[in-house]
C-alpha cells in the first residue's frame, strides 16, 4: 500500500523527470513538446506539499490522507 510521504514524493519526482523531459534537447520535439504541455498544468512542489498539509489537516475524515505535507 501505498503512504502518503511515498505518493506525494513520486508526484514532486514526476514532475522534476518532465521537466527534463523538456529540456533534453537528444529528445524528439514532439516528446519535449508534450512534457511542456503538462507542465503548464502540472503543480510545483510548494503547491503539492501544501495540498498535503490542507489533506492532513481535514478533520471530516474517514481515511489517512492522500497527500503529505512532507517527503522525509
């Protein structure tokens, strides 16, 4: 099963792996390409990271929380 730290840091690490992606010019355009366009809708690692903490702090729960407001 999945924990909350392991699904928040494999969100932050996705998005550092997009974004070199798109900045490695030994890929093809379309492939660079398509990574920039997530991107621009992809979230930082300040955003996810407070999404953790919105997550952890919800008291209407039934569940743990989806998202971590820290990877350590």
């Amino acid at each position: 099963m999945t924990m909350p730290k392991e699904r928040t840091r494999a969100l932050i690490q996705t998005r550092d792996l997009l974004v070199d992606v798109a900045q490695n010019p030994a890929l093809s355009e379309s492939i660079r390409r398509q990574a920039r366009q997530l991107l621009r809708h992809y979230p930082n690692s300040n955003e996810i990271l407070r999404a953790g903490k919105l997550d952890e702090q919800r008291v209407d729960r039934l569940t743990e929380p989806f998202l971590s407001s820290s990877i350590d």
